[in-house]
C-alpha cells in the first residue's frame, strides 16, 4: 500500500509540531487524501500486521447501533475499552448515529438502510450520505466521531465511497479505518448487486503522535506485499456475520506496537 506509505513520509517530512487534546504531542498536516482501488485487492496495511479481526469485529458492532463495549466488542477487542464508562456505555457514537439518528418529530433514521435503499433506487442520487456528526449529541459522546461521515457514489456498475476523517491517527487509526471502510463498501455493493470500486479517504488533522514517528521509520524501511483479498458469504447484508467473513493470503511483517493517546 504505496499509497499509505507516501502518507507517512508526506506527514514526516512535512508535518507541523502541533499539541492535542492527549498532550502526547504530534506532527500535523491539514488536508489531505489518498485512493484505495478495491480492485487491485483488499487494502489491508502489509508492511505491519493489521489485527482484521478486530476490525472487522468493530465494524459489526457499528451495524448493530451498538454503543456498549459488553456487546460483544471488548470480548473480541479492547479497542474502545478506555473509553468506555463502567458499565461499557459510550454514549450515542457511530452505532447509534447509523443506525437511530434522532429526528423531528420523535422518529428514529435506519442511515445505513437509507443509504442501501437510495442505492438500489436512485443510484445517480448525490445524497447517499451517512452521518455520524450529530451536533446537537456530541457533548453525550464519550469520543466524537473521528470519521465523521462518508458518501456513496455510484457510475458504471461500481460503487464508490468517500469518507471525511476530522481526525487521523496515522500510525493506529488510519490502517483500521482504511481496511473497515473497503469491508463495509464490499457488503454494501454485495447487497446492491454492484462491484465495490474506489474508496476516497480524506482527512482533515492527519497526524503522526511523536511516539509513534520511530515505528512509522520503520515500516518505510519495509516492502509492501501484494494485498490479500476479502471473501463475503452469499447473504443478504443484515445477515452477515464475523463468520462470514474470509480473508485470504495475507502476507505482512511483523507487528509493531504503538501507544493508544488517550
């Protein structure tokens, strides 16, 4: 993943010092995008292991509306755990926005199936949009969403996708939210009988923490793989498990461990 690689050279070499909320401290860049072609394989980091698992894991979680680790989250990940209050809650994050945004008139909004819907009727529409920036409940999030919201686009029997990161972790988050947002256009475009194409990644804050900056040295020093391909049971998208998931050939080096700034 060329791509990625050049991401994290771009931000070295010309990242400004910036604090953050953490106090860790970072270099910052403001602006930037990279494409994945989900064609040319699943884009899935290889000069690293990435745990897929956990992604995926993730991701299943956000389908469900979940907002609680104890919903079979921190069983299989402990990616949100520090987040979590004491009994697991998280407050109304990306679960609750996809799935029961918060209408007028006491009505609830199902995101992800309006967005399959307008898919499949309208598919030239410019308002495939997903949302998980809701304002008015921020102050309830135990972490407002980094990736904030994402559109589909579709043109030649290919469904694309453009996600808006406010905030990127180069060296933990953006790896999982690269391989998390191919997975969901690939059961997406299973669904809406279209081949998962281009995924546009767009991030305002991109940013490497300092403590992060020697293991991202080392990984320039490593050479990209070819990306291993994601194979999806035949079922409709709402019943889609972890099971039903297969990741195939995936050929990394070793992991390199990175401190969570929280």
């Amino acid at each position: 993943m060329q791509q990625y690689l050049s991401l994290v050279r771009e931000v070295l070499e010309n990242g400004e010092k910036k604090e953050d909320r953490t106090g860790t401290g970072t270099l910052s860049i403001f602006g930037v995008q990279r494409k994945y072609d989900l064609r040319e394989g699943f884009p899935l980091l290889t000069t690293k292991k990435v745990k897929f698992d956990a992604v995926l894991h993730e991701l299943l979680w956000f389908l469900r509306g979940s907002t609680n680790i104890n919903d079979n989250l921190t069983q299989n990940t402990p990616i949100w755990d520090a987040w979590a209050d004491e009994k697991g809650e998280l407050g109304p994050v990306y679960g609750k926005q996809w799935r029961r945004w918060n209408a007028v008139n006491g009505r609830e909004i199902d995101q992800i199936q309006a967005a399959i819907d307008l898919i499949k009727t309208n598919p030239d529409s410019r308002r495939i949009i997903v949302n998980a920036w809701n304002v008015g409940e921020i102050d309830q999030m135990a972490l407002p969403p980094c990736h904030m919201f994402f559109q589909f686009y579709v043109v030649n029997g290919r469904l694309d996708c453009q996600l808006y990161q406010r905030s990127a972790d180069i060296a933990l988050g953006v790896p999982f939210n690269i391989a998390s947002y191919a997975a969901l256009m690939m059961m997406v475009a299973q669904e809406c009988n279209l081949e998962a194409g281009i995924f546009t990644h767009t991030m305002g804050d991109a940013h490497i923490y300092l403590n992060h900056v020697e293991g991202l040295q080392e990984q320039l020093l490593r050479t990209p793989k070819k990306l291993p391909q994601l194979k999806l049971a035949q079922k409709p998208f709402w019943d889609l498990k972890f099971e039903d998931f297969e990741l195939l050939d995936y050929e990394h080096d070793p992991f390199i461990k990175f401190k969570v700034a929280v």
